[in-house]
C-alpha cells in the first residue's frame, strides 16, 4: 500500500512536468 501511494506521487510528479513543458512549448511557438 505505501508502494503504492509513493507511486501515485510520482506519477503526478511527472504529470505536472510535463505538462510544464508543454506549456512552455505552447508559449515559446505563440512568440
């Protein structure tokens, strides 16, 4: 169950990395 949980951190972790960068994509083709 804690596995588990560390897992689910990760995963939005990495979710809100990416999609940081895709933001950031999104503004620098907007410039």
């Amino acid at each position: 169950m804690d596995g588990g949980g560390g897992n689910a951190a990760l995963n939005t972790s990495c979710r809100q990395s990416i999609e940081l960068t895709h933001l950031r994509t999104t503004f620098l083709l907007t410039l």
